[in-house]
C-alpha cells in the first residue's frame, strides 16, 4: 500500500534493506486498519451505542498485521 524509499546511508547499515523497507510499509498499513477501526467506532458510539464494540476485530487485525511488520524489519537488521 506505502512505497517507501531509504536513505543511502541507511540501507548500507541493513542485512535486507528491501525487506525493512517492505515491513516499514506493512508496519504503515497495519497502522491506517486499525484507526480506521477506531474511526468507526467513533462514529458508532454517536450512532448506535450498543454496537460500538463491533469494529474490535478490526483493530485486532490491524496490531496483528502491525507485529508482522515489526517482526520483518528485526529479521532484516
């Protein structure tokens, strides 16, 4: 979803610079899915208050999809 580009002098520091790049983008989108999930729980607490706890498995998913990023960018230092 993110393209992201390192700094010369940082990608000469890293094992894998490709794969932390490719985890630093996964670590991004896991980020916009869970506050996305937020976002609509905001909006369901003013509209319908007894589901507001609907979206939890999106913000789930957005931490599990975060951690796999995180996990990618340990294995390429």
């Amino acid at each position: 979803m993110f393209k992201i580009e390192l700094r010369p002098e940082i990608r000469k520091t890293l094992k894998d610079p490709d794969r932390f790049a490719k985890g630093l983008s996964t670590v991004y989108t896991g980020l916009v899915l869970a506050m996305g999930g937020v976002v609509i729980m905001l909006f369901l607490f003013f509209q319908k208050p007894e589901n507001v706890l609907h979206p939890t498995w999106l913000i789930v998913l957005g931490l599990a999809v975060i951690a796999w990023g995180e996990w990618q960018k340990f294995r390429s230092k």
